[in-house]
C-alpha cells in the first residue's frame, strides 16, 4: 500500500481491501435476516466466514500494522452488532490479541504483573493500548453471548464458570486501567457488561458468588474522577441497588439496607458540590438527583418496613384483618405502613414501587402460592398492609378520594411511571405477587380492571402480561377448589370464562354430577387448552412467562399422571375404558402437554418430563392400536 502513497482513500490497496470488507460484511448481514433454511444458512454462513479468513490472510503484508489492527477491531464490532459472536472473537479480537501471545489468554488473567507485561509491554502510553483494551474487552463479551446463545439458562456447570472468568476477566482489565483517567471509557464499557452478566446470574441463583463483581463495579464509578459527575449519576445508582439487591437474595437485609444508605450518602455529597455551582436549577439535573434517590430510598424501605415492626415475641396484639377492613374507607395514610410510605415517598409512582420491591422475593415462584414463611405475627401483618395499600394505589383512591371511583379506575394507568399513576408492568407484577402470597381478596378486587386495562391496549407487548394473568385465573380455582368455583365453555376457537356465584347450590350440583369416574375437570380442559393456544397459535412468537409456562405443564402433568395410571391399570381393556369413563380427555392433555413442551423452551430444562410424556403417549396410542 505504500507503495501507492499514503494509506488513504484513492490509495487502491486501500480502496480493494475497503470494498471487498463491504462485500462480506454486507453479505452476513444479509444471511442474518434472510432467514433461510438451517443447512442452506450454514453453508452460506461457512463462505461468508472463509471469504474473510481469505481477506485478512491477503491484505496482512500489503497494509500497514497500525491500519490492519484499526480494522480488525471495527469489523469485529460491526459482526458483534449483527450478533456474529464467534465470527468476531475468531476472525478480529482474536487474531489482534495473538500477537502479544500464542497460549490460551485464560491462563493469564490469573496474574496482573504478567498481564500487564503481557499485553501492555510498551506500557499505557502506547498508542495501541486503547486498541487492546478494546479487544480484550470485547473478547469477554464475545465469549459470554456465545454462552448465551448455546445455553441461555446456564444450567451447564461449565456455562457458570465460563461466566465467573469473564467476569474475572472484565475485573482484571479494569483493575489496569482504573488509574489512567483516559481509559475512564473503558471502566464505564465494563461496568456495563459485569452488571449484565451479574443479573443473568442472579436469576439463576448466584447472587452470593456476584456480589464481589456489582460491589467492585461500584467502586470503579466512585474511584474514576470523570464517572463522578451527574451524567453518570443514575448509573451508579443503579449499581448501588444491584449490590443492595444481592444482599437481600443472600439474607443479608441488613447489609443491603446499610449500603443503599451509603449510596444515599454519595448522592447528598455530589448534590452539594452541585449545588455550589447553581447546575441543580437545571430540570434534567434535579430529575436525575431525584431518580437516585428514589432507587436509594425503595432499598431502605425494602427493610425498614419490616423491622421497625418487630416485636418481642411475648408481645401480643390482635389480629389485624378486623382492623384493616374497618380502616378501608378512612383518609390516606390509614395504617403504620401508608405513613411510612407517605413519609418516604412522594408520589403514587414511587410508593407502588417500593411496594413492590418490599415484598418481591426471589425464591418465591407465582404458581407456588402460600402465607410468608416467618411466624412473626408483625411480619405478616406489614405484608397485608402493603398489599392493603398497594391495591388503594392502584384504585386510585389514594390520589384522589373525593373523584368517582369508576372515573380513576379508566384514568389510574399509564404505559411508564408517573406522578398520578403506576406502570402497567408494575400493576401486572403487583397481582402475581398477590398470587404468589395467597392474598386472593387483593387478587380478586384487581385482576378484573387490570385486565381490562390490558386488553385495551394496541400494542403487541402487552399481550404477553394478559396471557399470564389469564393463566393465573384459570389456575386459581384448581389450586383451591373448595373456595373458588368457576364455570367454563370451551368452542372450538375460543376459550370463554364465566363466574358463578358462591352461593348458588343447583350448578354447585350440577358441578358434582358432570365429573365421571376418571374424567379430567372442566377447569382442567380449559387450563390446558388455553395454554396450548397460547403456545402453538400466539401471534408474532408471543409466549406466557417461562416460570409460569413450566409451573403450568408441571401441574397439568401431575393431575395427568393420575388419569393415565387408571386407564393403565385397565389391563388390556384400553379402548373399552377410554370410551365408558370419557378418559379420552386424559389422552388429549398429555397430547397438548407434549406439544407445549415441544413449541416452547422447556424442553431445554426439562427433558425428563418430554421423555416421560412422549413415552406415555406412544405406550397408550400403541396399545389402543392394538385392542
């Protein structure tokens, strides 16, 4: 190329070797969202990745280094946007990190000094160090989206671990350049990706072995100067509640309530330096102050609503549902909690927020209801005045009391979080948590304008929370027969619901005589037919909640098991059996439990229910073949 002149445009080395990177990378980009056949795809794929083997190989001893490694980090970002993670750790991040060492760069990461003599022999100064910060980075997250990408759940041990080394990984490079106020980029970039794996690995119960990276990630933002300012404010609290978040999965509440107050302190200390020199005048500066510390406050409230509760154990008072029924119509705040939050909190918004955040658990499932664990009288009482108030925020009469209810209850949502309303994804979380406490009284009084809330709504992505809070209705009354009683129609295209009255004796009756011996429940069918649509004919790929969507298939194969073990213990009378007791209907549950397994990802996490249900399945048409 300099032969041609400066490397530069005109220079026609320069130009070749630009056009024929437009030709690949414009060609995988094409494959990616042509969406052709697998086979067909992977060898077009395997020509596209050759061809730019091919490039780099050519263009090596004609261009210079410095102009070859810009270009092998650009272009691996351009295939880590269309999401060709292994192409660009192979093809560009890699192959720009094996000039500094052949081995495998794992081995290395285990010691600073040899990491830093390593990949920085120059030292900071260099004028590549940029660029290998650059790709050492990208390298890890390279490696953890291809982790994703072949086992998104982790539930591999290898999976984990490849993930706690990128997190080392990311730490150790940080820790390098942390002094170099230049490279504060770097440690902003690495923030970033250490909290995007610590949350995946939190909801797969690894809070306890995170902690240490959101904590370090927490200390880079305070220790670079240039992260200090308010621009980086929201992230850093965000940070600051991910720590505060993993002590409380670790049962460590005091430890997350003792560093969202150090959070709060960091907050009010940059707030004077700020407010020194008059930018807290400044609209976007007080909304930022005011989101961190609303992040901050909803971390201290998480524990403080308990233990300013707690009692001796001697300490006797009476219960309190009597109380809470005769305060239903007084003045907000009517209990202990409402003024706590009143006290704390100023809007509906972030009241309902910190609500939610007081009694989400994460070892509580939706579909697993049941009363709070602790005996502790005062406990469970704070958890009914939280659901006692969460639904008065969600009525809308603790904005406004003096309008109609019927006026607020069109006008309490919004799409994002206000001043004068709650998000519809916090109402939707507010039920399930209902749901999964057994507050079936706040349940009830909710999930019917919540509902009509959702149906409302045009846009596709709220179709997702109606199918789940649909889901939730339908499992209520088989999960508690005896207290609630529903009656059902199923057509051949819809599923439709209809209520009954508690009180009324003839179709409680008439409930009773429809079941045969062996005949699967109408709750039953319709549970498992609504699924089955949700899974198989759902719109635009639109699927129930994972959680949720195996704790249903789990269900419906348990109730299963017991209807298939009666129609095996027939003997060879399948067929006479199948059509005396209707048990037919049975057949046709595990044949929907099969394909909802099938269509959706639970067969990644559970392949011993798949094998148990296609096994059955094949046992039964088999022998009704045969009789």
């Amino acid at each position: 190329a300099s032969f041609f002149g400066a490397v530069a445009p005109g220079n026609p080395v320069v130009e070749s070797f630009e056009a024929e990177l437009r030709d690949v990378l414009g060609f995988l980009r094409r494959l990616g969202g042509a969406g052709e056949a697998k086979p067909q795809q992977h060898d077009l794929h395997r020509r596209g990745a050759n061809t730019l083997f091919n490039i780099w190989i050519k263009y090596k001893p004609r261009l210079p280094e410095w102009y070859y490694n810009e270009k092998l980090l650009k272009v691996g970002d351009s295939l880590t946007q269309m999401k060709e993670y292994k192409l660009a750790l192979i093809q560009c991040y890699g192959r720009y990190l094996q000039q500094f060492v052949s081995v495998n760069l794992d081995d290395i990461v285990d010691d600073v000094h040899q990491f830093k003599s390593t990949f920085f022999p120059n030292g900071f100064r260099d004028k590549n160090a940029a660029l290998t910060f650059h790709a050492l980075q990208e390298r890890n997250v390279c490696i953890y989206q291809m982790i994703c990408s072949s086992d998104r759940n982790l539930q591999n041990q290898g999976s984990l671990q490849t993930c706690f080394n990128v997190l080392s990984s990311l730490r150790l490079t940080m820790q390098v350049a942390l002094p170099q106020e230049n490279f504060c980029w770097l440690i902003y970039n690495g923030t970033i990706h250490i909290y995007a794996i610590c949350r995946h690995l939190m909801i797969r119960g690894q809070s306890a072995k995170v902690l240490e990276y959101l904590l370090w990630s927490s200390i880079c933002m305070e220790s670079s100067i240039p992260l200090l300012s308010v621009h980086y404010l929201t992230w850093r609290a965000t940070l600051y509640t991910a720590v505060s978040q993993c002590y409380f999965d670790c049962q460590a509440g005091i430890h997350g309530e003792v560093f969202a107050r150090r959070g709060l302190i960091k907050i009010d200390e940059l707030k004077q330096l700020e407010s020194n020199c008059s930018s807290l005048e400044n609209p976007e500066t007080k909304n930022i102050f005011r989101e961190a510390t609303l992040k901050m406050s909803v971390m201290i409230f998480k524990r403080a609503v308990y233990e300013s509760r707690r009692k001796p154990k001697s300490y006797f008072r009476p219960k309190l549902r009597v109380s809470l029924k005769e305060a239903q119509n007084l003045p907000w705040p009517r209990t202990t909690t409402e003024r706590l939050l009143t006290e704390m909190f100023d809007s509906a918004a972030a009241q309902f927020l910190a609500i939610l955040e007081a009694l989400s658990d994460s070892s509580r499932r939706v579909l697993c209801p049941g009363p709070p664990v602790t005996d502790e009288i005062e406990i469970r009482d704070v958890i009914s005045e939280l659901f006692f108030a969460g639904l008065e925020i969600l009525s809308g009469n603790s904005i406004k009391k003096q309008k109609e209810y019927i006026y607020i209850k069109q006008n309490i949502f919004v799409i994002t979080a206000g001043e004068k309303g709650v998000s519809g994804d916090a109402a939707v979380k507010f039920i399930k948590l209902a749901f999964s406490y057994g507050e079936w009284d706040v349940f009830d009084s909710a999930i019917e304008f919540v509902l009509n809330f959702l149906q409302a709504q045009d846009d596709s992505t709220w179709k997702k929370a109606e199918m789940e809070l649909k889901l939730l209705t339908l499992m209520q009354p088989l999960l508690l027969p005896r207290k609630f009683k529903h009656g059902f129609s199923i057509s051949e295209n819809n599923t439709k619901e209809a209520r009954m009255s508690h009180g009324s004796e003839k179709r409680q009756m008439f409930r009773k005589g429809s079941l045969k011996h062996g005949e699967p429940s109408n709750d039953l069918m319709i549970l498992a037919t609504t699924v089955f649509s949700y899974v198989s004919t759902s719109k635009q790929n639109i699927q129930p909640d994972k959680e949720i969507l195996v704790d249903v298939v789990t269900f419906l194969w348990q109730k299963c098991k017991t209807g298939l073990q009666r129609i095996q213990m027939s003997g060879n009378d399948y067929l006479k059996y199948i059509h005396k007791y209707k048990a037919y209907q049975w057949v046709h549950v595990l044949w929907i439990i099969n394909e909802v397994i099938q269509k959706s990802s639970i067969a990644d996490t559970n392949v011993v229910m798949l094998a148990e249900t296609t096994l059955h399945l094949t046992a039964i048409l088999e022998n009704v073949a045969d009789s």
